[in-house]
C-alpha cells in the first residue's frame, strides 16, 4: 500500500519530539517496515516555543480537539499527559471522528480506559498504548500477542524508573531518602507532583492496566493496593543488602480464588535475583505463563528515545493493518474482578524502634507470638540515649497475623514511633 499513514501528534514535550526526530530520521525505513510511508500531517502543543527540531512542515493547531478532527489525520498520538481535560477530551474526539488512536497516557486509561476502549471498538477504531507501561519495553505487545495463547498466572515488576533510581543511589551513596529526592528532583526525574511517583501511583496505573490484559478483567486502578517508598529509610537498604536483598518499588497482580490481587508496594527482593540486580533508571517486567513459565522483559522504562520507540511500535502496526483489542480481547468481554488483598504466607521484614530498656523485647517477641507470628531472625543495629532499633525477619505469615501483631504493639508502652513492614517477595 502506497497511501501514507498520517499521523497527527498532541504534545510535543520529550516523548513528542522523540516520534518527530524518528519519523524525520528514519522515512525510509519505517516506510519499509510498515509497507507505505508514515508521514505527520499537523502537531499541537500548549505554545509555539523552539523545540530544536525543524516543525516548519507541518500543520500547527493550538487546540488539541481541533487537530484530533482533521481531515488529514488517520491516527491520532495523544502525548499530552492528564487523566481528564485536553487529552481525554482530544482522544474521544478522534475516535468519534473516525480515527485511531495511539497513547502514552497511563493515567487517562487506568481511569477511563475501559469506556475508552468500548467507544473505540463501538467504533471500530483501535487505541494501542505501548508507550504507557515500562517505556520502551514491549510489555503490551508480550501479553496481547505474544503471550497470547497462554493463561497468565502472575505479573511482577518494577514499573517506575524514579523510584528504582532514588533506592539504588540509596544504596550506594549511604544517603538518606531526602537527599537522594531532592537529587532526583534536581535532575528532572520526578513528576510536576511527585508522589505520583514516590507514592507509587505512576506504577500503579501501570500495573492496572497490565492487569486488565492479562486476567481479562475491567481495568481497576482504584483496586491497587498502593504504598510508595517514602518512609524507606538508608537503615533499610543497608539491612536489607545486609541479609542479601534488595528493596524495590515492587508490582505484583495475580488472579486468585478470592478476586484480583494487585499490589503496589516496596518489597525484599533476593539480591541476586533478575529483579534485585534492576539499578537505575531501568524497568523490568517478569510475566509468568502456564506454558511458556517465566518471561523477563528489561529495559529503559523512560526517556526521549525509548518512549517514542514504542509510540513508533504501535504506529507502525495500525500502518501494517494490525487491530487488536484495546486490553487483548473485546471490551464487553472485560470481567469485573472482585478486589483481593494478598493472603498467601510470605516472609516479612519488620523493623522496629523500643525504649531501651530491660524486656522491652520481650514484650515485642510475645506479642507476635500471640499472633501466630514466628521470629526467624533478630538483629539490633547500634542504638540512641533512650532507644534501640531492632530488626526482625519473621517465618512466613499472613499479613493479617502481622497487621494484628503491629496493632499490638500499642498496647506494649516500649515501642517508639510507627513500625515499618516490608514483604520478602519469591521472584
């Protein structure tokens, strides 16, 4: 097919510029690959700045609804960012208007996505969102091809390259969390509101939506179960190293008896796992299937280059006339799931501040005790004028027993400030 594929692109921030440069530097390639040209009709963007890039060619429209609407448009990339407003707006103007739709917008479609997708196949459109999960790692495309005659029985991985980068300048610089955050900030790493990252939320969204192609359920992002890395301490990542784990920002979803398990939460990792050797910046996600076992994708889970890769992967599909389903199968057929905490048993890490004085210890030992919570290993690690921090690696339990255990604590008048818990996850 010679007809080119004309592409309007909303948002021409990094990720923007990034598709611009590919298509502008790799024509000839692309129109190999996808079986006729890739071309861009128009762009939009909040202001006419210079971006460093030659834009001359192309249609300039300051509304973003205007250009999702355009004649001379066949796909639209939405790369503008927000849940609601201009892109959420934008992007269902095009699918009404007859176009496809490619997004690196996690949050949009953790929240809308699954109405999103049901007006796109309504209207038989296409909204394909590589660039939304883990960068330039073709995690969507593994689950929604790939993968595809498997059932999946776990996704794990570590989805947010902010937070891997804050934990592993943790580790080795021997700086505390604070310093390492304004590090991060500094260098442009973290989001306008950080605690979309720190706080897990970025990951969140991503896991949510990994979990709707993998288990077949309606995307449930207020399902998650999200706790981010904020009240991680350099204590922590040295205990950690220490007893050979790494602490990661860890994403987990599986399908179980009771609902759909999803959780976002900081978790040990054995330190010579796939996972625990992640450093950096990097993303890894690990898929575990009933026939093919266990699948490790790594890679760049951000940046210029790798995010318009995989915008590029998508576009060139909807070129080669490929159509899949927004989450792998038909929207109708997307399951509400009931939402499910982890109950399966798992090791856990407890750290731990108590007066120092004599039995205070002891009262801690029998309170988890009376929780059905054993002790595998006990450390103190130095201690101040008044209070000593002990850490303590417990048998596998529920985290219910240790919910119950550290609500007891209370009751002890010895333990000093909130205990922190941390679970050991078999990778």
């Amino acid at each position: 097919m010679s007809t080119p594929l004309r592409l309007g692109i909303a948002g021409l921030g990094t990720v923007g510029i990034g598709v611009v440069k590919i298509i502008q530097s790799h024509a000839d390639l692309l129109t190999l690959r996808a079986g006729r040209p890739i071309t861009i009709s128009a762009v939009s963007a909040r202001s006419r700045r210079d971006r460093g890039i030659d834009l001359d060619g192309y249609a300039w429209e300051d509304d973003p609804v205007a250009l999702a609407k355009r004649d001379d448009v066949d796909v639209f990339v939405e790369l503008m960012g927000g849940s609601d407003g201009p892109a959420k707006a934008a992007t269902e103007a095009a699918i009404a208007a007859g176009k496809d739709v490619v997004t690196a917008n996690k949050a949009m479609l953790a929240l809308h996505g699954n109405e999103l997708a049901q007006s796109a196949e309504d209207a038989g459109r296409a909204i394909r969102f590589e660039a939304a999960v883990a960068g330039g790692i073709p995690v969507v495309k593994a689950l929604t091809e790939g993968l595809a005659g498997n059932e999946i029985k776990r996704v794990i991985g570590v989805m947010n390259g902010t937070c891997n980068y804050i934990l592993t300048r943790m580790e080795t610089s021997g700086l505390p969390y604070d310093d390492i955050f304004a590090e991060a900030n500094d260098l442009g790493y973290l989001e306008a509101d950080p605690t979309l990252d720190v706080g897990g939320i970025d990951a969140g969204h991503k896991l949510s939506l990994l979990s709707s192609i993998a288990f077949g359920t309606r995307v449930a992002f207020d399902d998650v179960e999200l706790q981010g890395i904020e009240r991680i301490s350099i204590d922590d990542i040295r205990h950690a190293a220490d007893m050979g784990f790494k602490i990661k920002l860890l994403g987990v979803a599986q399908m179980t008896g009771r609902g759909l398990e999803q959780r976002m939460t900081p978790c040990l990792v054995p330190a010579t796992s796939p996972l625990g050797q992640l450093d950096g910046g990097t993303n890894m996600v690990v898929l575990e299937g009933d026939s093919v076992g266990q699948i490790v994708l790594r890679g760049a889970g951000a940046g210029e280059g790798p995010t318009a890769s995989a915008v590029m992967g998508d576009v060139i599909d909807l070129a080669r006339g490929i159509r899949i389903s927004t989450f792998g199968q038909p929207a109708a057929s997307l399951q509400p799931a009931p939402a499910a905490k982890a109950t399966a048993a798992a090791p856990y890490y407890l750290r731990v501040v108590l007066q120092d004085k004599p039995g205070a210890l002891a009262k801690v030992a029998t309170v988890l005790s009376n929780s059905g919570v054993s002790i595998d290993r006990m450390r103190q690690y130095g201690h101040a004028d008044t209070t000593a921090p002990v850490l303590i690696v417990t048998h596998k339990t529920t985290q219910d027993a240790l919910d119950h255990a550290i609500s007891g604590f209370a009751e002890t008048g010895v333990v000093v400030g909130e205990p922190v818990a941390i679970r050991i996850e078999n990778v």
